[in-house]
C-alpha cells in the first residue's frame, strides 16, 4: 500500500504562477527578485490556508534561483525554517541570530523562513529587533504570521508587510475542478461550489474537506452528498418551504420544517439561510443584480426560476420577517413555535397579495 498524500501537499504550488488568489502579491514579488529591489525583512499576514507560508518558500527559491544556485539539494542548505509556536523563546532566537553570522557555503542568501511569528515572547521579539534592522547582507527574513495585530509595532516598522487576502470562491471552485480532473473525481459544479463556500476563503480548508468528500462519496461529488456531509442544508428545502409559501399552504411548510428538524438541524441557522435564500431571490429579480448571486451554476438557473414568481414586496416583507425571528430566536422560551409562527407569517403574505388583486380586478 503506498503511502496518501493529501491534495494540498501534493498540489501544493512551485511557482508564482501556481499560486490561486493572491496574483497581486505574486507579482509584486517577482518584480522585485528581476529588479533587485526585495527588502530583507518581509512579513506575510493574512487568514489560515491563503498561501503565506507556500509563497515563503516559493520566494526562497526564487531568490536562490537568481543568486545562480540550480540544484534542489543546494536549496536546501540556503533555506532555514522555524515554527515560532514551538520556539518561541529567548535562547531559540539568540540560536538564529549565531546562525545568521554566517555567509551562506553555496549561492549568495540565505533565507529564514519564521512561521507563526506572532507566537514569539516580548523578549524574544525584542531580542530579535537589532538583528532585523540591520540583517547581513546575506540574510533575508520572511515571518509570516495570522495575527498581525499581535506583533510588536518596532517589529511591524522594520518589514516589508504584505497583506494576503481571503480566496474568492470561484478562484477556488476553478482549482477544485482542476484537481478533480487529476485525480479522476467525478462532480457537480454545485458540489464544489458548496464546498468553496465552507472553506471560507481558505485553500487549504477546501483541500481537505475536497479529500474527504472524494473518499466519502467513493470517487464521485455530488450537491445531495456534500450537504449531507457537511451539515449544511441543501438549497432545495428552501426552494420547496419557498414553493409552499407562495401557495399559501402552511401544512406543507410546517411538515417540511419538522423534516429539517428531524435531519439535526440548528433551526437559528435555518432561519438566516432563509432570509438569505428570499434575499438571493430578490437579487436574482434584476440584471444589474443578479451577479451577486453566491451560488453554482444549476442553482442559479433555480433562483432565476423561483424569483419570477414572487413579487418585490413579498420578498422584502419575508426578509424582514426571518431577521426578525432571528433576532429574538434566542430570547424565546418555545423555539420552535418561533419559528413555525415566521413561516406562518411568510405564508400568510402570500394571501394577502392574492386577495388585493381580486379586490384591485373587482
């Protein structure tokens, strides 16, 4: 049996140009290596998983390849790394610092990567300040840290800093498709778009629930099956309670929510997403609006659907309904019976707007 590597190892970026999501950046950095211009002190911030630590090791590279140094084996003796959370002391950075005295034995840099950097202690960072104004000309420093908020401001005055972003979903959508392609996963644009929105901008997060998914379902992704997994409540049981709402049949509306209810469902949760599907169907009504649909492909042609069907003051009533409920869901003694009156109400719009018609037509 050989042995697993996960996706965000195995795909894990050798260039710039692989990089998803942070093309701003990326540039910025190699200008800088061809015009000679990179600063020694280099902080990478941002949230988990967007790619600072792949872009640290990217740039190392990089700035060994145009000191004339070819060979992976090479690179090696040039690149030095450190997890801050586990060294995060005095004598761990006095430690560097002896290290950085010496010139490097191949190429012209040598190159500390500091990961988690926020972790150091006061008086590590303090020990760390003289060495990172005035570094050897052989040694460039990139930290890379999550809580820049944490860092020292005589640390942050002395980098470099670069501010990664949070990945956009179809940046992220695109490249779980490419691997997908790869690895022979068969899937549905919905799926992947499902799981590029819990990731939360973060590639890595993607990758791993991507593996999991993958191994779940046997090779194959489906919307249906990546719901289920991931907890998440399928777009359909709102299309369907949405359906019953139109038609004014709250019976139907009620038994669907005892079906959520039954699945596990956190019912404060069914209630935002609620008041985000009516706020989706109200943008789905207008071509200057409709790109801000966050959703796949197939569910989009869905909400385009159902959008025609309800009117702009039963969509707006119903938002304003559900945030209601939301609001005082957990002030209430009967949870429940919250929100089963919320969709009695949204149900009941939909009578009222049928019987101002007939007195408008009479």
């Amino acid at each position: 049996m050989s042995q697993y590597i996960v996706s965000a190892r195995k795909y894990r970026p050798t260039s710039f140009d692989e990089v998803v999501g942070q093309e701003v950046i990326s540039t910025t950095l190699e200008h800088a290596i061809k015009s000679n211009q990179l600063a020694q002190a280099l902080l990478f911030c941002g949230p988990r998983g967007v790619g600072k630590t792949t872009c640290a090791r990217i740039l190392a590279r990089r700035i060994n390849e145009e000191a004339g140094v070819s060979s992976d084996d090479d690179f090696a003796f040039n690149i030095f790394e450190l997890d801050a959370a586990s060294n995060n002391s005095v004598d761990d950075i006095r430690n560097l610092i002896d290290q950085v005295r010496f010139p490097p034995q191949v190429g012209k840099y040598k190159v500390y990567i500091i990961d988690e950097v926020h972790m150091l202690s006061t008086q590590a960072f303090n020990a760390f300040l003289k060495t990172l104004e005035e570094p050897p000309a052989h040694a460039i420093f990139i930290l890379a840290t999550t809580e820049k908020h944490k860092i020292i401001p005589t640390i942050l005055s002395r980098c470099q800093i670069y501010d990664f972003k949070r990945i956009q979903i179809p940046e992220i959508k695109a490249h779980l498709a490419k691997i997908a392609e790869k690895e022979n996963v068969a899937f549905e644009d919905d799926a992947l778009h499902l799981i590029a929105q819990k990731a939360d901008g973060a590639l890595r997060d993607a990758l791993s629930i991507f593996d999991r998914l993958a191994t779940f379902g046997e090779g194959k992704l489906t919307l249906e099956s990546v719901s289920e997994t991931l907890n998440v409540l399928d777009y359909d049981a709102y299309f369907q309670i949405t359906d019953a709402c139109l038609e004014n049949d709250i019976p139907k509306a009620l038994q669907l929510l005892n079906q959520i209810i039954d699945k596990g469902f956190d019912l404060q949760l069914f209630i935002a997403g609620l008041g985000g599907h009516f706020r989706d169907l109200l943008v789905s009504k207008h071509e200057q609006t409709v790109d801000l649909l966050d959703v796949g492909d197939n569910t989009k042609q869905k909400y385009l659907a159902q959008g025609k069907l309800c009117s702009p003051n039963f969509l707006i009533q119903a938002i304003e309904i559900c945030n209601q409920a939301d609001i005082h869901y957990k002030a209430s003694k009967n949870q429940r019976l919250t929100i089963e009156i919320t969709l009695m109400q949204i149900a009941s719009l939909s009578q009222t707007e049928i019987q101002s018609k007939k007195k408008s037509l009479a």
